[in-house]
C-alpha cells in the first residue's frame, strides 16, 4: 500500500474543549503523521461549500451552524491507507455505535458533535485537502 493524504478536522467540539492534542496523539498512534495543520474559523460559506454533498439532508443547516460555531483545526495526514486509517481510528458517525477506544467513541458529544471529520475516499481526499491548503503548505 502506497503512501496516501486524506483531510482531516478538529471540529468546534473539541477544540473547545482544549482537546486538540488528545485527538492528534489518537491520530499518531495509530500511524499517522500530521503534514499541514492549521487553526481557522470557517465562515458559513466554507463550511456550506465543504458539505455541500450533504445540502438536501435534513442536518445540513445545523451542522454548518456547529461547524462556523467555534475554532477548527484542519490538516493533512499522510501515511500508509490513510483514508481508512484516519476513518477506523475516528470512530462511526454516531457515537453510540463507534468502537471502543476511537477517537468518537472517546471523545464525541453526539453524532452532530462527534469530534473529527475524516475523507471518506482519495478522491474526496484530494479535492478537500485543495480546499484548505495550497501545495506549499504541505510539508511532508
Ligand atoms: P462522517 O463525518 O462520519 O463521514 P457524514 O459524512 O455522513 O459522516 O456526515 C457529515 C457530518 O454531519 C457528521 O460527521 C456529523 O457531524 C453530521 N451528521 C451526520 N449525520 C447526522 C445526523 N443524523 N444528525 C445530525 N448530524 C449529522
Ligand atoms: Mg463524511
């Protein structure tokens, strides 16, 4: 398996609750290594933009109102199979259903405040790490 980016967020949950480090120790330790990182505070054009694949569900208001609610931190992690790595080590959507010791079953106040985004496919990886981060902001 090649060495793969996928996107990555801090969502405002847990940025407010200062558990930006305990989310990224979760993240090296499961193998993967932080390459671009920065601390932002979207504005609602962004975060519609970002979900717009989800604008005709039933959450989609909320979730960019929690998402422009607080700070986030975006970055780039890289490693081996780092779209799935990232997705198993997050957790299911849902709290209640993530597995034991991810980051979501650890740390996720609810399936809107779950913690952490995570691309769900090297395409959507691509696309996403471009929405944030130009190329030199990428230091592998
Ligand atoms: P994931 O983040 O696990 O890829 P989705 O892409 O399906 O999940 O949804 C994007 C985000 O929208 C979720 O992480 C969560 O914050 C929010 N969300 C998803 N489903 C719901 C729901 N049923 N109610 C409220 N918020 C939701
Ligand atoms: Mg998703």
């Amino acid at each position: 398996m090649a060495i793969e980016r996928t996107f990555s967020i801090i969502k405002p949950d847990a940025t407010r609750r200062n558990l930006t480090g305990k989310v990224n120790a979760m993240l090296e330790a499961a193998g993967l290594r932080i390459v671009a990182q920065k601390r932002i505070h979207m504005s609602r054009a962004q975060a519609e933009a970002f979900y717009g694949v989800h604008k005709a569900r039933p959450f989609f208001n909320d979730l960019c109102t929690f998402m422009t609610s607080g700070p986030v931190v975006v970055q780039v992690l890289e490693g081996e199979n780092a779209v799935a790595k990232n997705r198993e080590v997050m957790g299911a959507t849902n709290p209640a259903n993530a597995a034991e010791g991810t980051i979501r079953k650890v740390h996720a106040e609810s399936i809107e405040a779950n913690s952490v985004h995570g691309s769900d496919s090297p395409e959507n990886a691509a696309t996403e790490i471009a929405y944030f981060f130009a190329g030199t902001e990428i230091v592998g």
